[in-house]
C-alpha cells in the first residue's frame, strides 16, 4: 500500500511535543503576563500617595537632588546626573508630580517626584541661567547665557517647541536673565548686554510674538514679577534704580522707580548681588534687599516709593515673606552668611536672630507658613524650624545643600 504509514508511537510523540509546545507557550506567556503586571503595580506603587508635600533640595556640589516629604520631613529619594547645579533653579507642573531643574551647564532635567526618577535630560545650551513654567503648564522656557536667547520646550515631552534669540539692534547676542513667567501664555525677560526687556507671548508656540522695550538701563541682571502677576521689575547691575513695567498696560512702556536703589554715591563693596526673586510682598509693602549695604528696603507697592529703612546684620541676600505676611525672613552674604534675621512687618524691625551655621543659602516656607527651611550648605544639612517658637524641628542630611523648592510653587506666579 502505497503512502506513509505513522506509527501510533510516532503519533503519541508528535501529540506530546505539540502539547509541550503549547505549554511552554503558555508558560512564556504567563511570565510575560506576570512581568507586565508586575511592571505596571511597580508604576502603581510610586503613584499611591499624593504630591502636594513634596518638595526637592539642591546637592550643588555632586549634580544631584533629594526628594523630601515635607509632611514626615524626611528624604525620600536621590536623584543624579543632572549635571552642573552651581546656581540651579527649578519649577513644578501643575500635578506637581514633575520637577523641572535647570543647571548652570545649559542642562535641563525632568525628575518624576512619585517615582524618583530622571525621565529626561536635554543640555540645550552652553551656559544658562534658571527658567520657568507656562500658565498653563505646557512650556517650559530657558534663559541662556551661551549662546543667548530664550528656549521653549514642551512640557511634557523635552521637544523644542520655539528657539527666541537675544540679539540688539546691530546684532549681537546678549545674555538673558530675569525670566519668568506671566500669564496670557506670556514669559518676561531682559537682555543684560542689551539692556532691553521683552515680552513673548506663546499662545501659539508656533508662531511666538514678541515685543521688545529698549532702553530700559545699563546691564539689568535679575528680575521678579508681584504674586498678581502684574508688575515685572528688573534691577540694575550698571547703574542705580530699578525698571518696572506694568503689564496690565505695557504701552505705557518702562518707568524708572527707586532712583537711588543700587549702591549710590558711597561705592562700598558687594559681596554678592541679592536675588530679586527673594523679595518679599507683605501686604501693600515690599521688603528688598539693599545692594551693598546693611538695610532692608521698605517699598509702598502702589506707589512704588520708599517708605523706611530697617538696620540687618550683614548684606542681605535672600529676603522673604512669611505666606500670611506677618514675617519677612533674611539670610545674609559671606563672611555673614552663618546667621538668619526675622523682622516683624507691623513693627518694621528685627525680632529674632539665630545662626543655623555657616553658608546659609536659601529658605522655603511650608504652604501655610508653620515651618520653614534653611539650607546650611557648609554643614551638609537642611534644618527645619517653627516659626512661632523659632525653635529647631530636625535637621536633615544633605550633601552641600542650596536651593529648596516646594510643589506649592507650581502654583504661583513668578515661581
């Protein structure tokens, strides 16, 4: 007969590697099931708590951050490789569940809070100088030193969206600084070399438009904008006073204020430029650092006038309010820089002064103001205080720490 004939032997063995194919199948399946599974309860299980109390710390020295829980006041987790963070800045989305970090290597890092982890690094530029946040959390821009000019990216992806050059009249790049963000979708910023101020609207990343205020004084070198969101003021490192825009009525263009803001007829020395974004707003008052000098200014916000002088310890650095206004906080540059000041803002004076230990760089407030946190970079801590009792809560170990940045920021304007 004619054909091929299969033994029921040979049958039985073909059934039993098909049946072992099938499983092993089934097997690879299963694992891969499994692994998926396990994959996504891993994602799961970094998302189980909320995001409101958290917070990051600056490592300067290392290119590194902690993440901190500002509730149980303890660090959660480290991440690294985010480059040179000498004069780092960061901003928060609007879940606050990313942070964004800007280096001073042109690096610009998203951290994901929730799972403590590097989503993405770009370097976009040689040299840059912090950032900011849209209104509607969407973009985030870059101010460069090199090559200059202001980059926007897209939040959630790092993708340039829109590439703004800081270039004069005659078409020579400048340094931006003083970038912030205002609302309608714009971001402020000033041109040091230039000496001008722009506006760029990017309700259309697309197709930004941008408007230029020239002449608004020699080599403006940091800037802020008021909680509302109304009044954008830039300092001036070339001469005294301070430019101011309102932008509620930009075509009134740039005014001059504080005419003898800087260091004055007596040139005595700076130890370092205080920070604009440090200004605080307590009520119809702002409360500004002097350059140069052992004061804080005390400036009435509607008109824009000096009002008192209050007597600090050294030169300020950092001068912040207390969110219900009833403290202003100051830390002080080097050699001074070991001691904290508190003025009371309905009396105008210094109420309490304490030294954390040396390099105090930069204080946060919890949202409500119950504590508040004080780098001390040259004791590798953080240490967390009451501020109605000024009394010491804990202190937290941190490598070369300096600035704190809390998820409440993400939103506020400005920060």
């Amino acid at each position: 007969m004619n054909g091929v004939y299969v033994s029921r032997r040979s049958c039985r063995s073909l059934l039993v590697s098909r049946s072992a194919l099938q499983a092993r199948m089934v097997r690879w399946f299963l694992a891969s099931l499994v692994l998926v599974t396990l994959s996504q309860f891993a994602r799961a299980d970094c998302m189980t708590r909320g995001s409101g109390d958290l917070g990051i710390v600056i490592e300067r020295a290392s290119g590194s951050v902690q993440i901190i829980d500002t509730t149980a006041m303890t660090s959660l987790a480290r991440v690294t490789g985010l480059g040179d963070l000498s004069h780092a800045s960061a901003v928060f989305s609007r879940d606050e569940r990313f942070a964004y970090v800007f280096g001073r290597d042109g690096g610009l890092s998203k951290i994901d809070l929730l799972c403590g982890a590097l989503v993405k690094r770009v370097v976009q530029a040689g040299n840059s100088i912090g950032g900011a946040i849209s209104q509607d959390g969407s973009l985030v821009a870059v101010s460069n030193y090199t090559p200059g000019g202001v980059k926007v990216f897209a939040a959630d992806s790092l993708e340039l969206v829109a590439d703004l050059p800081a270039q004069d009249k005659v078409g020579n790049s400048s340094k931006v600084v003083g970038l912030v963000d205002a609302p309608g979708q714009q971001f402020v910023y000033t041109l040091y070399d230039a000496g001008e101020l722009r506006i760029a609207d990017l309700s259309n990343p697309a197709a930004p438009v941008v408007t230029t205020h020239p002449g608004i004084g020699r080599l403006p070198y940091d800037a802020l904008i008021t909680p509302d969101g109304r009044y954008y003021i830039a300092g001036l490192f070339g001469e005294d006073g301070l430019a101011l825009i309102d932008l509620w009525h930009t075509g009134k263009g740039v005014q001059r204020i504080l005419d003898d803001y800087g260091r004055g007829e007596e040139k005595l020395p700076v130890y370092k430029m205080p920070h604009l974004e440090g200004w605080a707003i307590a009520g119809r008052h702002a409360f500004i650092p002097a350059v140069g000098r052992h004061e804080v200014l005390v400036v009435d916000r509607h008109s824009w006038t000096e009002v008192a002088r209050i007597p600090v310890h050294g030169q300020p650095v950092f001068v912040v309010a207390r969110p219900d206004g009833r403290q202003v906080w100051v830390n002080f540059a080097h050699p001074l820089n070991d001691t904290v000041q508190v003025i009371d803002t309905e009396q105008m004076e210094v109420m309490h002064a304490m030294q954390p230990g040396k390099g105090v760089l930069h204080m946060e407030f919890a949202p409500r103001g119950e504590h508040v946190w004080l780098s001390v970079r040259d004791l590798d801590q953080v240490q967390v205080y009451d501020t109605e009792s000024f009394k010491r809560i804990t202190r937290l170990a941190v490598e070369k720490p300096s600035g704190i940045f809390f998820t409440a920021r993400a939103h506020r304007t400005g920060l």
